[in-house]
C-alpha cells in the first residue's frame, strides 16, 4: 500500500466525505471532477462540490471535457496509479483504465449486479428495499459489471427520501469504503464475482415523478419519496397539477393502513375509486385512495409556490378536499 498513489474521481455532494476520509488515511495525489458549470440563473461557472472540498485540502483537481489524451498525460503527470471513483458521472475507457495498475475501484450504493446504472439510490426506495446496500468493486469496461472487493447493508425503516438516503449514504461509504480499499491493497482480501441476475436503473427525468392512483399504497408511497428533492412527484387534481412533496410515515405505517382497509374491506364497505380524496387528519394528512389503500399525502406544492405542510395546503386550498387525483 505504500506506493499506492490514489486518484480521486468523483463531482456531487455524495463523494465529499469519502474524500475527506481516503486524504486523512491515503497518498490521494489528485481529483478528477467535472468542469465548473453555471447554475440556475447564474452565469457564473459553479465549482463541483468535489472540486471545493480538494482544493480546502490542498490536493491537486483535474478537469476535462473528455478523457482522451489532455486528461490521461495529467493523470500520468502526478504518477496516480490507483483509481477511485465515487458519483463521477462519466464512463472510463480502456485507455484511460490502463493507467492504473494497481487498481481500479469504484463505489456503487447497491447490492451488485442489484440496480446497475445511474440511479441506485432512487431505485432502492422505488424498489420498497428493507435495506440499502454500498459495494465497492473492480471497475470494468461495461457498467458496474465488475467484480466485488466488499459489501455492506444497512436498514431503511421506510421514511428515507432520496434526498436522506444519499446523505445516509455518503457518510456509510466515508466509514467503509477505506477499510476495503487498505485490505485489497495490501492483499488481504480478493473480489468475487458478482452473484445472482442484474437488473438495470435509469436516468430519473420529470415524467418519472407522475403519480397513478390505480397502483398499490406501498408503489405510491415509494414514488414520492424516491422523487424528492426532484423531480417531485405528482399528479393533476381536477386539471389541476399539485406536487406531493411527502406522504405520511414508513413501512409500519404503510401495513397498518393496508390492515386498516382489509378490516374496512372484510366488514362490507367498498374500495373508493382511486384517485378520490377519502379524507383529513391532522395527524397524518390528506388521504388520498389507491388500489389497496389509502395514500396519507402531508406536504403539497403548486406550481411557482412554496411546498407546505397538509394543515397550511387545505387553509388556504379548500378545494383540494372535494378533488379527484388522475
């Protein structure tokens, strides 16, 4: 490990800690991030968070469009000759892995070949997982295929947003991902293969965030949360577009509105038709129906207006009680 000279690859927020951690504990002689972007109505180039947070500590940062030929001769400038890669939001070709012969390793917040692709996290709460998972494997030529250096799990209770869990995340993979990287390179431990059928994640747009009244409460409940902070989730009430920015409770209280309803069920009454506000409680929020269940929606947003609270949203939108969801 001594003559472990590490590049750091990697642009959000997310990758910050693990950075922090591997230069308290590692050689990291550079960061690779993405180029400065403007953002929001600014048109001032952003610096990366990535990018801030090496420069705070003194490490050299590599930006480049591609990562042809400029960005493989700076990488062989500073003598890097192990990979690690976090969040970085570009494919590395063969040409540019060859750099690195002592290692390639490339953190991934999935239980592997579970979620590959761009969006594990926002998969993970879609997918209604009792557990989120952070891998750390060989990086490969083809997305996330390659093999595993060391996994560990953690439980969701069912409240995580995306925005929650990929702070969870972040500081999980600060904690572990070093211990792994110190055996693998000293040798201690070997990656296996990746074990069990993949499935794929996708690119999350706007349209993703659309609402369908006729799923279940529990595909629902995880479609808001997996949107928030963006796109948001929602759906047009009476031709009205409203955002559900949070639904009330977790996993318990998800089965305990599915008993709810059975017992409902079981003593004669009908499902009401999905989409129909069912009701208003103050302590859970604004039911709205679904397939088996009643969604308890509790933060809400109009389009150019502040998300609220489910109290506030019907003090000054009555309407909303009488409103049919599509």
């Amino acid at each position: 490990m001594a003559d472990s000279r590490i590049l750091f690859a990697g642009t959000p927020d997310i990758a910050v800690p693990l950075l922090r951690s591997l230069a308290s504990s590692f050689n990291v002689v550079g960061v690779l991030t993405s180029c400065d972007k403007s953002v929001g109505r600014s048109s001032k180039p952003c610096p990366p968070p990535v990018k801030t947070a090496a420069l705070e500590l003194g490490i050299p940062v590599l930006q480049f469009d591609s990562l042809r030929t400029p960005a493989r001769d700076a990488v062989r400038s500073i003598g890097a000759n192990v990979l690690v890669s976090f969040a970085f939001g570009r494919i590395f070709g063969p040409m540019f892995l060859a750099l690195f012969p002592n290692g390639r390793f490339n953190v991934h917040p999935s239980h592997l070949p579970l979620f590959r692709g761009p969006s594990p996290i926002q998969a993970t709460i879609l997918g209604g997982l009792r557990e989120a998972s952070i891998s750390v494997q060989t990086i490969g030529e083809k997305m996330d295929e390659g093999d595993i250096w060391g996994m560990m799990q953690f439980p969701l209770d069912g409240t995580e947003t995306t925005s929650s869990l990929t702070e969870k995340v972040s500081l999980e993979a600060a904690s572990f991902v070093p211990n792994v990287l110190k055996q693998a390179l000293c040798g201690e431990i070997s990656p296996v293969v990746q074990n069990g059928e993949p499935s794929y994640c996708k690119m999350i747009d706007k349209a993703d965030g659309k609402l369908d009244f006729s799923r279940s409460l529990l595909e629902l409940h995880s479609l808001v949360r997996a949107s928030y902070p963006w796109p948001k989730a929602f759906a047009l009430a009476d031709g009205r577009e409203v955002f559900i920015t949070s639904v009330w409770g977790g996993f318990h209280e998800v089965d305990l509105v599915l008993e709810e309803t059975r017992e409902s069920v079981c003593g004669g009454s009908a499902l009401p038709e999905p989409g129909t506000v069912v009701g208003f409680r103050k302590d859970r929020g604004i039911g709205i129906a679904c397939a088996d269940g009643v969604l308890w929606v509790n933060g809400l947003q109009l389009p150019a207006k502040k998300e609220m609270d489910h109290k506030a949203f019907v003090n000054g939108n009555r309407w909303i009680l009488d409103a049919n969801f599509n």
